[in-house]
C-alpha cells in the first residue's frame, strides 16, 4: 500500500526532529562533551528512516544548519 501524503510529511517531520537532534549532539560529541552512544543511535535511525523514506515517499528533504564539509561524509555513506 503506497504511503498517503500526510504519512511522507509526518515522517519528514520526523526525520527533520531526529536531524536537529543529532547535530545539537554532533557538536557536544566534537568538543569532547558527552552524548556519544545516543549520536551513534540517532546516526542509525535517521539512516533507517531515510531508507524507509525513500522506499514509500521518494528522497527526502534535507536540510542542516552544518557546513557542508561536515556533512558530505554523512551522506557518502
């Protein structure tokens, strides 16, 4: 059964929270703070949820507040 539109945006929301998560805990983690094993949870959730995404929804829509040099290893994989 193909996904409704309101069932792609309430995942994109969800990807969007999750996303605004894992950079507010990437930049503690890089400054040596704590938070390391739930950046390491998010990191695979959001790849399960995109995955997921993709599969129902097509590509979604990704948006950072991060340089893109700190982000494009991200995304190569």
């Amino acid at each position: 059964m193909a996904e409704t539109m309101t069932d792609c945006e309430a995942m994109q929301a969800q990807i969007d929270t999750l996303q605004a998560e894992f950079e507010s805990l990437w930049i503690k983690v890089s400054q040596g703070g704590v938070g390391g094993e739930r950046y390491r949870d998010l990191r695979h959730i959001l790849d399960d949820l995109r995955r997921e995404f993709k599969e129902k929804c097509g590509e979604p829509k990704e948006s950072t507040t991060l340089p893109r040099s700190i982000t494009a290893d991200w995304r190569a994989g």
